[in-house]
C-alpha cells in the first residue's frame, strides 16, 4: 500500500469537511500548525498523515476525530 493510498480514506474526508464548512485550505493548514504545503503534501499523499496531524487538523475543523474516519458518505 503506497502512501497516497493509505492517507487517503481520511484526506478525502478532510476534503469534503473543508468543502462543507467552506473553509479554504490555508485556513485549516494555519489552525493546524502546518504550512500551505505540508497540508497539500498531506492531503496529497506526498506525506503519511500521523495521528497528532488528525488531532490537529480535527480542532482546526471543529469536529470529533471520529469524523475524519466516517465513510459512505
């Protein structure tokens, strides 16, 4: 399993919790303690999403961890 396919599930969700709240990328990456790219590189699958990257970024959304994991959406 290759980076990007791993990360994916749950950068997927971030994407589409952004797109709901309509919040913009740099937004969450501030909020979150990364720069523009290093959220790019995460959501891209360039870089392996760590569990205090999905606490963080979860904060920066306004929402419970466990909504990065919902699927079927």
């Amino acid at each position: 399993m290759t980076m990007k396919e791993s990360n994916e599930p749950v950068a997927s969700r971030i994407r589409e919790i952004i797109r709901e709240k309509g919040f913009r990328h740099e937004t969450i990456a501030k909020r979150s303690g990364l720069n523009k790219q290093q959220f790019s590189y995460l959501l891209n699958g360039r870089r392996t999403i760590k569990p205090c990257d999905i606490v963080a970024i979860a904060e920066a959304l306004g929402v419970d961890v466990s909504k990065l994991f919902e699927t079927g959406k």
